[in-house]
C-alpha cells in the first residue's frame, strides 16, 4: 500500500457550473432544452419495443445521432478536446487543485514517508471534454465516456461507443484506484498489495446521482463532499437530505476560493489523512525493529 491521498472529482456540476455539452450546443446552434427533452424520453420509447437502456449513458446515441444527421457535424474527438477550454469552472477552479496538490510538500515527515496527494476525475460525461481542460496538469487521471469515429468525406467524426461510466460503474473507476489502475479490478489482491487505501480517498460530486459512489467511500473510511450551486435551494435541499442519510460528510456552495468552506474542508481532511498514514507509519517503524540481544 502506498500512502497516496486521493481526492476524486465528480465533473459536471461539480467543477463546472452546469455541463460540459453546453458549448456543443452553442457552437451548432442545437436547443440544449430540447436536446435533453428528448434523451430523457428515449428511455421509455425504447422500452416500449422492448429494449432496456442505460438512462446515464442514452445521450451518448443521440450525440452519435447529431452527427450522423448533420446536427453536430464534423464532431470529433479532437474537437471535444477542443471544448475543454471553454468549461466554465466555479470560482477556486483550478486554484483548488494546486493548492492541494502542494499542500503536504513543506512537511519533512510527509516527504520521508512518501506522503502524496493525487487527484482524479470520474464523470459519466466526455473523457475527451475533460482531457483539453487545464486541469489536466494536476489530475493523473480521467474516467469518462470514450467515442470511436469514423474517416468521412469531410474529415472524422463521432461513429460508435467506446467506453462508457455511467453513475454506477464509477465504482469500478475507485476500485481501479484503489487496486492500481493496471491491475485488472477483479483480480484478487492482499490488502498490502492495493495502491490507494479507501480510507485515504475523498469523493467529491453533487448530488444523489453519485450515491453510489459515495456509499463506497465512504463504507470503507473514505471521506465524502457535495457541492451545491450559491442560491440553488432545490440543490441545496438535496445535499442536505445526502448528510441526513449519512451518504455525505459535509456539503457546501460551490466556491473553491481560500477561504471557503469547500476549500477549508478538502485541505483539513487532506492534513487529516496525513496525520493518521503518519502515525501509522511510525507505529509500522516501531514494530519492525531488528532483534536485540537479551541481557
């Protein structure tokens, strides 16, 4: 085991305020309202032929769809990529992630121990959105949906599914981190021999859809945070119903400034985990000492 702190981030809504999609929908002047009002209704179509669908991942067919049909034409990875750049973060976004990622540096104890903080994104929503942000240089990796295009007369574009995460299996995605990601996740590992102890790893999202996930982390030591939108009372309201039901540590407005809540709690419980691997690695030192001559 290695003494890795993981903080695990949610995307949409979590990071950015709203969805990663939005500026797809501006640059090819699709109705993002009418967009989503069909996704949400294929599900029940479907159902009615017979055929069950994945109600977190559907939208990736109607992306596929768009673009087949002209509606989003010449979408390609490269130019999801393109799409990072234009995320609107919340404030403290990507302040959050350098601050944490240098936190424990000035700590000789931390250094002596390997003691590190690294952070990943798991998201239902594009890998290749995610990868063109600038927060890539501190995450060391992304989970997300994956495409596989086709060479048109024009150029590439987005043809068929590749990978998907869906709200669910982002608890495979901790799995992986927590057993190293080249190791297959059902491969049968000591305890000793996991990259990433649970109990080290905070989750990071904003709302129910992520129950999942935080229910892993949080059964096994982790800790769990929700975010909810400054003003938002519907969200607000369901964060708080998350902290009721014992899914979530702690909630707060999505600001990551210094200063705020959200960036004091995530730094706290950082220290937090820093100190307790410390002690343990003290108390490992103290036990395996070599043997003594009796007197």
């Amino acid at each position: 085991m290695q003494n890795i702190i993981a903080v695990i981030w949610d995307f949409d809504k979590t990071l950015v305020d709203g969805y990663m999609q939005e500026p797809i929908f501006e640059d090819y002047g699709v109705d993002a309202r009418e967009f989503w009002t069909e996704v949400n209704e294929l599900p029940e179509r479907y159902r009615k032929e017979g055929v069950k669908v994945n109600r977190d991942t559907i939208y990736l067919n109607q992306f596929i769809r768009y673009t087949k049909n002209g509606k989003f034409k010449g979408l390609s990875n490269a130019k999801l990529k393109s799409y990072g750049a234009r995320q609107k973060f919340y404030p403290g976004v990507p302040e959050i992630f350098i601050t944490t990622s240098r936190l424990l540096d000035n700590d000789p104890v931390c250094r002596e121990y390997n003691i590190r903080v690294e952070h990943y994104i798991v998201s239902t929503g594009f890998a290749e959105v995610i990868k063109g942000t600038s927060i890539m240089e501190y995450v060391k990796k992304v989970w997300g949906c994956e495409l596989i295009e086709d060479e048109t007369a024009e150029g590439r574009e987005i043809a068929e599914i590749g990978y998907t995460i869906d709200n669910t299996t982002k608890t495979r995605a901790l799995f992986e981190i927590n057993k190293g990601d080249e190791v297959d996740v059902n491969a049968r590992m000591s305890y000793e021999q996991r990259r990433v102890d649970f109990r080290n790893m905070i989750y990071i999202a904003d709302g129910p859809s992520d129950v999942p996930a935080f229910s892993v982390v949080r059964s096994n030591g982790g800790a769990t945070f929700a975010i909810y939108p400054k003003g938002n009372a519907q969200a607000f309201e369901q964060v708080e119903k998350l902290r009721e039901d014992e899914r979530i540590d702690m909630f707060a407005e999505a600001d990551y400034s210094d200063g705020t809540t959200a960036s004091m709690w995530i730094c706290n419980k950082i220290k937090e985990f820093a100190e307790r691997i410390k002690e343990e690695e003290k108390a490992k030192r103290a036990t395996s000492k070599g043997p003594v001559h009796l007197i």
